[in-house]
C-alpha cells in the first residue's frame, strides 16, 4: 500500500506515519488522492489495476490550453485540428516543459487523441451577437482572429486569445460537467453502477461518470494534500516539488497539473477567504469513496440523493468561481477604463492601456458566457448580464459593438458615454454578489463602502434639538 | 433595554457619560466664575427635585422609553442606506470623470469629515426650520417643545415620526456625502474619529452641548453666536416669549440661521420660561406627546 512518496521520505517520517496511520486508522477512512480507487467490477478480467480514469478530460485541458497559444499564431487550420481534429501527433504547446518543471507528455495523444468540438455546448449563446450555437461561436471567434493582428482586434477592442479560452471553459469543461456527468447521467437509468461504463470497462457506469466530472474540473489529483496557494503555484509552473507527487520528476498532465476552474478557484482561494477548491475536489472524493463502498450494486435512491447532494456542492461552488472571475474582470475592466480616461485627457498613447481594456474584458465576457453554459435557466440575470457588459467593450466615440451582418462583420451602435458603461461594470459586480454570493471579490471597486456606511449609519442620526 | 444604556456609554451619542461630566464641568465653571454663585448652590441646583422630578422631566422619560420600542422600526431605514450610496456613486459617473490622481489620505480625510459635519449640520437645521413652519410637522416637533423643564435627557423628548424624519436625513446626507468622496477618493475614504465617532461631533459635545437642554445659560460672545450656537441660544430656541419663536434652529453652526434671518444672540442674564404658550399640565402626558391634543 506505500507508494514511492513514502518509501522516498527518510525513515523517521515513515514511522511517525505509520504510528500515525494506526493510532487513526478508524478516522483515516477518508482518502486524500483521487487515485487509485479500486476495481470494484467482481467480472473485470483486464489488466488495470484501478478504476480510475478520466485521461480523455485532461487531454482537453491540454487541447484548449494549446489553442490559447494557437490563436495569436493566425493559423486557422492549426486552430481547427486542435478544436476538431482526432490526430494524437498535435504536439501539447502549452503547458510545455520550463525548467525544472518538467512535463512528462508531449503529444496529445499520450493522454487520450479527443477534441473539444464534439462536447462544446450546442444550445444558443444569447451573450455573442450572430446567434449562433457554442460551435458556431468558436469557429466565427477563430476566423476573426486570423484576421487580427496576434488575434488582437484593436478596433473593437476583442482580445480573442482570452474569449476562445474562457468561453471552451464554459462551454466545454463546465457545462459537460455540471449539465451532464453531474446531472442527467446522475439518474438510476443511466449508467448504471452494477455495470461496467461499456464492454470490458474497468469502471462501473457511476464510477467513470463522477470520474469523468472530476477531470473537468482541473485540479492535480493530489489536491487536498496540497493549499491553494501550491495548485496555483503548479497551474503557474512554478513549484515542480508541489506538482510532482510521484516524485518521477515529471509533472503528469493526467495526475499532477492544474487546469482550468481549478486554477481560477485556486487564485480566488489562496487569499484566504474563500475554499472554493478544497470544497469541490473534497465533494469529488466524498462522492467517489462513496461509490468505491457501493461495491459495483446498483445505487439505491438515498444513496444516489447522496451523490447528488455531492454534485450539488460541486456545481454550486464551481458556479461561484466563475461569478468570482466575472466580478473580478469587470473590476479590471473597470480600472482600465479610468486609466484610458486619464491618458486620454493628457493626451497620451492609450495603447498599452487599450491591450489591457481588451484583455481584461475578453476574460469578463468569456467567464459571463461560461456562467450561462451551465445548464440552468438563469433568467433575468442572465439577460441584465448580457445587457450590461454589451457585445463588445465600450469603443471611442461612445459604440459597442451590437451585431454580426451577413457577411460576418461587426456592427457598430451609440451606446453609453464613458462613464455609464463604467457604472455598467459596477452593476456586473453587484449583480455577482447579489446572485451569487461571491466572497474573493478581487478587485472590488466599492470596498469598502459598505463598512463606511456601517459605520456612519449607527451615528446620533436621530438626534435632534 | 441595552439600546437605552447605548446611549449613555457610546460616544457618538450625546448623552455619553464623558459629555455629562464634562458639561456638569463646565457649567461649574461657569456659573461660579461669571455668574458668582456659591459652590453649595450650584451643587444643589444640579441635584435639583422640582427639575429632575418635574410632571416636564417625568414625560421626558416615559417618551425616551416609549421611543426605545419604536427606534427598532428604523432598522430598514438603514439597510437602504448602502443601496442609496451605491445609486449616488454609480450616477455620479454620469457626471463626471473618475479622477486617476491621488490625494494624500490626510487631505481626503479632512475633506470627508468637512463635507460631512457641514451637510449633516445643514441638514439638520433644514429639516428644523420645517418642524417649526410646516404645520403638520409642527404637530410632530410640538412635543419636544412642550417640555417646561430642560435637562439634557429632555433631547430624546422626540416624537416618533420625528425621530424617523431625521434618521431619513441622515440617510440621505450620508448617502450623497459617501458616494461624492467615494467617486472622487475611493478607498481613502474616512472619518477623522475620537473615540469612534467624527472628530467635529466630538468636540461639539465634549464642550457642554448637553448644556442646550438645562438651566445653565451659557453664553459665548455674541459674535461667536453667530457662528456657533450656543446653550443660551437653545434655551431661546425654547422660549415661551413670541418674540423668541422660531429662532435659532442650528444644530452645531449658527452660520445657517444667521443666513435665514433666524439668529438670536443671547443677553446678558437673560431669564427665560420654556414652554408653548398656553399649554395645558395634560401636554405632559404620553398619550398628547405622542397623539396630541
Ligand atoms: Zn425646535
């Protein structure tokens, strides 16, 4: 049962651990690695030794984490292979080796030779002007940057680098996870756990469903033996030691890297007032020992109301992290605008504060499109979302962008003045806190204030003479 | 009951026990170096019966009492306090360009706690001026008026609606203060504070505001009452004589009612009888302080 990690450590740490394992081996129940859960299938006759497996969900982290490097490069054909193509030779361009920080594949298809095309959520994105489904919706952002400088389209402000990753977040990782494995494939007549997932699986149908939603989620298997401030370290690539867990000196794409939410959840979380990722990878395990104890029968209803009470924990919280991302890029977009407005007035090059503009509102738009991939019919929040932060950001000389004409080009309207789409980006975050509860809260344009009104509002104010 | 002790042990009331003993101070000094008096007299005068007793004081009391009930029903006042602030910050973008310079903490600081004190004082002696000329508000304020005995409890003979009118004001003036200094300063935003409260509220009631609502006519220089008013001023304010009637509305600053035609500097020695005119010993009863008569 000890693996390398344990057999590496010197000797006097292997003793405290065993007495430790054994004075609380009742309260040990509880592993802390999403790893290694056994076979549980009594009619498995193949030769893997776990029931784990989610490779294929790790491989489209890699695939979306190498077309954010793609779309800058204004190959079209590159974007579509990697959003589409099945070839296991596309070479993983990010994360790639740096450093110490070893990766240990290259090729995509070391991890499992899938494409993001085929799970990109296909319902209507209200969010993009050109009503167009989620595919339609990548594949008109890839045309657009191959026509822009580095995928940069300075005049309407559209940093596509940003809106192509944040939006496949969403529209990939997080609506399959929380709008399928998490729900509908949740019900007693669909996979079933006293069978395997398919013919000479390893995994039972429940198994790999919850197996599959954890993939998505991007967090190193490891992480609740590690804080929040060492998976963003990993997501980073800056700390070889957190992410190496197996102590190969390799960092496993499958096992070991920190992708996607589970990054963003580990940004929001390491300033200490939120625990966003330990809640959801904790749900994760609760829910996968929970079937590892299952034992291949069929779940009973309390025991699949339990998984679901599982999955509720993990979609509520991972809905948070993106109304976290939301609010905090609304806040930058926010505090760029005033920098533009203060160069503008001194007469000076608004460029590099232009690239930011954008940058920052391409990451708010692809995480408000995100939120509303998730399966749930967010209503009027979903429409005061969409209104507020517009189609495009706020151009010079007062438009937004407002629509696509039939030959694919944008069109421009009046819009706001300056100010008022800035007061827009105050509303977006009030509108996160208001239906979302949202703690990090970065970048928080009106810290503060409330304390303030806190603290004159108790004053002699009834008073008088 | 703790929000009854609240006002004597929290510093931004003006009952806080500290502002008591500095007033009982003052008015020592007072009336034994310009008014001459005998330290025994002064003495009894404060632990006066007929004063603290009076049918006047009595009502003061019950409607203090009756008052700690009903201030909880101000609770949602407040809550709408952020939503309003929030309404006057986010418009204000409207109006004008986000400054991107910052000013030193200290100067924004002073300026906050300025705008504030002056609006609030402002405010206070607006709304005022509309309990004494509005007729129907005027019913509410009669109340307060109707005390024929002065002590510094006497500044909770409020009537309810009175009471909520004003938290209103301060809703509104703190509104508009913190989200014009919360546009122009962000997060430098703050109160110069003694003791947790603005530092200009502290030195008013640390320097014998209670003595408004006594016997003790302390009086400043006639051109300081111009500017600030002071507790003989008040005591005219609640003057049963006409020719007193609706003068010296200030709260803090005189400067309003000198603007208004509403100043009345004090006299010397002046000898004045509270009161409304004519009043029965029934407008005593809480059930005409608060219904009417
Ligand atoms: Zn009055």
């Amino acid at each position: 049962m000890f693996n390398k990690r344990f057999t590496a450590k010197a000797v006097p740490l292997t003793v405290v651990l065993t007495s430790a394992i054994l004075i609380s081996s009742s309260s040990f129940a509880r592993s802390n690695v999403y790893a290694d859960f056994p076979i549980t299938l009594k009619d498995y006759s193949g030769s893997a030794t776990t029931s784990v497996s989610y490779k294929g969900q790790m491989a489209r982290h890699a695939l979306e984490s190498s077309l954010k490097k793609l779309i800058s490069k204004g190959d079209v054909s590159a974007m579509q292979s990697y959003y589409s193509g099945g070839s296991a030779d596309r070479a993983i361009i990010a994360p790639a080796t740096k450093g110490d920080f070893v990766i240990m594949q290259s090729t995509i298809g070391e991890l499992s030779s899938k494409n993001l095309s085929g799970k990109t959520y296909k319902g209507l994105i209200p969010g993009w002007p050109g009503n167009m489904t989620g595919p339609e919706v990548v594949a008109f952002m890839f045309e657009k940057a191959a026509d822009a400088e580095g995928g940069y389209d300075a005049a309407h402000a559209y940093d596509y680098t940003q809106l192509v990753s944040k939006f496949l977040m969403g529209a990939v990782m997080y609506n399959q996870a929380v709008d399928n494995y998490l729900d509908e494939k949740l019900e007693a007549d669909t996979k079933p756990n006293n069978k395997p997932y398919k013919d000479g699986a390893a995994y039972t149908g429940k198994e790999h469903v919850w197996d599959e939603a954890f993939g998505y989620f991007g967090a190193p298997s490891h992480t609740l033996t590690l804080t929040a401030q060492d998976v963003y370290n990993i997501a980073k690539q800056k700390d070889v030691t957190a992410a190496d867990y197996n102590y190969d000196g390799k960092v496993d794409l499958y096992k070991e890297m920190a992708f996607g939410h589970a990054y963003y959840a580990s940004s929001f979380d390491k300033g200490g007032k939120t625990t966003y990722l330990h809640d959801i990878v904790g749900a994760y395990m609760d829910g996968r020992d929970m079937l590892v104890a299952a034992n291949a029968t069929a779940l009973s209803n309390s025991e699949r109301d339990q998984l679901k009470a599982y999955a509720q924990v993990i979609k509520t919280n991972w809905e948070k992290v993106i109304a976290e991302a939301v609010f905090k890029y609304a806040g930058e977009t926010y505090e760029d605008m005033v920098k533009i407005e203060a160069i503008l007035e001194s007469n000076g090059d608004v460029s590099k504060a232009w690239r930011n503009y954008s940058k920052h509102w391409g990451e708010l738009k692809g995480f408000a499109l995100a939120l509303q991939v998730g399966g749930k019919d967010m209503g009027a929040t979903s429409v005061r979302l969409n209104r507020l932060i517009g189609h495009s950001p706020l151009l010079l000389g007062n438009t937004q962008v407002t629509g696509v004409d039939s030959n694919g080009e944008y069109i421009q309207s009046n819009s706001e003045s300056w100010g008022g789409y800035m007061a827009h980006m105050l509303k977006v975050q009030n509108l996160m806190v208001d239906e979302f509860a949202v703690v990090a809260k970065s970048h928080d344009q009106t810290a503060g204030l409330a304390a303030l009104v806190d603290s004159l509002g108790a004053k002699s104010s009834a008073e008088n003479d | 009951m703790t929000d009854f002790f609240a006002n004597f042990l929290n510093p931004e009331k003006r009952l806080f026990v500290g502002y008591l003993i500095s007033a009982a101070f003052i008015a020592i000094i007072w009336i034994r170096m310009v008014q001459k008096k005998p330290l025994a007299n002064i003495v009894s005068g404060f632990f006066n019966s007929n004063i603290w007793f009076s049918k006047s004081a009595i009502a003061d009391y019950k409607l203090m009492v009756f008052n700690q009930f009903f201030i909880k029903l101000l609770a949602p006042i407040l809550v709408g306090q952020l939503a309003l602030t929030l309404f006057v910050f986010e418009n204000m973008h409207l109006l004008f360009s986000r400054p991107s310079t910052s000013i030193p903490v200290w100067m924004v600081m002073l300026i906050f706690t300025s705008v504030l004190f002056i609006l609030d004082d402002f405010s206070r002696y607006l709304l005022h001026r509309l309990m004494h000329r509005i007729p129907l508000l005027w019913r509410f304020h009669k109340a307060h008026h109707s005390a024929t005995n002065l002590t510094p409890l006497t500044v909770l003979r409020t009537h309810p609606i009175e009471a909520v009118l004003f938290s209103l004001r301060a809703v509104i003036v703190h509104s508009l203060c913190l989200g014009v200094c919360f546009f122009f300063f962000a997060g430098s935003v703050s109160l110069i504070e003694i003791f947790g409260s603005s530092m200009f509220v502290v030195i008013f009631h640390s320097l014998g505001s209670n003595l408004r609502h006594s016997h003790v006519n302390l009086s400043y220089w006639n051109w300081l009452e111009k500017i600030i008013v002071s507790p003989a001023q008040h005591q005219i304010h609640h003057s049963i004589n006409p020719k007193h009637y609706d003068s010296n509305f200030g709260a803090i600053l005189a400067i309003w009612d000198n603007l208004g035609d509403s100043c009345i500097v004090s006299e010397k020695n002046q000898e004045i009888k509270f009161g409304l005119k004519g009043q029965s010993e029934k407008a005593h009863n809480l059930k005409n302080l608060i219904i009417g008569s």
